[in-house]
C-alpha cells in the first residue's frame, strides 16, 4: 500500500475531484478518481445494452470487460478493451445512470478491490470519493470530508455544464443534487457520510485555491505529527 494516502469525500459538486488532482499535483502524488471508475462500468454496461438495475449482468459487465485507469497528465484516464473512454464516461447519460453501478453491491465490492490494488502502486496517493475514508482506506494517514450547501453546489454544476455547451435551469440541477443526496446516504453499501475521523471542510464560500491550501496545511501538520510518534 501507499506510504501516504490521502481521502477526499464528499457529496456531489462539492469540488472533492478538482481538489484532489491539484493537492495531488502540490503533494506529488497520484490522483485516483474513483468516479471514473464507477462512470467506466456505467458506460459499458449501457454500451452492452443491459438491465441497469440487474445486478448480475452489471457484475458481468465488470468481468467481461478489460478496465485500464492510468495517471495522464495529472488526471485519470479510462480504456475500455483497449479503447481511450476518457472523454464519453463525462456524458450527462452516464451520469445520470451510475447511481446503478453505486448500488450495486458486488460490482463496488469489486471496484473497492481495484482502487485499493491501484493505490498499493504508488507511493502517495490522493483519493477522492464518497466511501473513501470509511470503507476503501479506513486506515488512510488522512480523511477529508468537502460540503458546500446544495444552492452553491448546483451553481458549480451549472457554471460545468454551461463551459461544456449544454444548459439546464438552476432549480433543475439543485432537485438533481438533492436527490443523489438521499440516493447516496440512504444506500445499504458504502452510504455517503463523513468517517469519524474525517476532517470536514465547508467550501461554500472558498476558492478552490483556498480550500486545497486548507487540505496542505492539514496534512503537513498530520504528517508532522505521524513523524514525532
């Protein structure tokens, strides 16, 4: 396993993704996104045309399928049998959809195998997820837990989709994140909540310099502290 593993937690838009690459970028570590991961399946299941909410199939989707993640400039990209999907695991469709993938509970049992197999090759990783610090690395060196208030994170996911052509209403966008909220805390597997010994950090009203200098300062002074035991 890593020497240092650092996780990132969080709910949807709450800029967990874009703060683990940069204090990874700071820290000279590995960035694992374990959205891709999930939005990798997602998209091969619905390339494959199968049941979405058939666990089974879904399981077999993961075994019958060659899934590669590599670190590419500073950001994790995706082969499917061999295929670049860096770019298509971002539609809104798969999006939408990997909430099945999330659910279900052998195919992330087995997503959890293979982040962890991901992170025992490299010497310092950061992790960003939303079952990172509680069930993939319970014993990481440090567990971050982002928020933001769901108005703010709605404004962020559109500011992402209006960049990328693609427009929808404020109070849409706000219903969709609330409901992957409940979706994500109410799930039986992995359910979205800060591990207890999570530092938790607000970003409503942060920069995203702001909070990734918050995330140094706090793992330079857990480091220090790991050093004098």
């Amino acid at each position: 396993m890593a020497d240092l593993i650092i996780t990132i937690d969080g709910p949807a838009a709450s800029g967990k993704s874009t703060v683990a690459r940069l204090l990874a970028k700071r820290l000279g570590a590995s960035f694992l996104d374990t959205g891709a991961m999930y939005r990798a399946v997602t998209l091969a299941a619905m390339q494959a045309g199968v049941d979405m909410s058939d666990e089974e199939k879904l399981l077999g989707v993961l075994d019958g399928k060659k899934f590669k993640f590599a670190i590419k400039e500073s950001k994790m990209a995706v082969y499917i049998d061999g295929v670049d999907a860096t770019g298509q695991i971002r539609g809104q469709q798969v999006t939408a959809s990997a909430r099945h993938i999330a659910s279900a509970a052998k195919v992330r049992a087995k997503l959890v195998e293979m982040q962890r197999q991901f992170a025992a090759g490299q010497e310092k990783i950061v992790t960003e997820g939303r079952d990172q610090g509680t069930v993939a690395f319970p014993n990481a060196d440090v567990k971050f837990f982002l928020t933001a208030s769901p108005i703010e994170r709605a404004r962020r996911r559109q500011s992402e989709l209006l960049a990328k052509g693609a427009g929808e209403s404020l109070e849409k966008i706000q219903r969709d994140i609330e409901e992957r909220d409940k979706s994500d805390q109410g799930r039986e597997i992995g359910p979205l909540k800060p591990a207890s010994d999570a530092i938790i950090v607000d970003t409503t009203d942060l920069s995203i310099e702001e909070v990734v200098e918050k995330l140094l300062d706090y793992t330079k002074e857990k480091c220090l502290k790991k050093s004098r035991k």
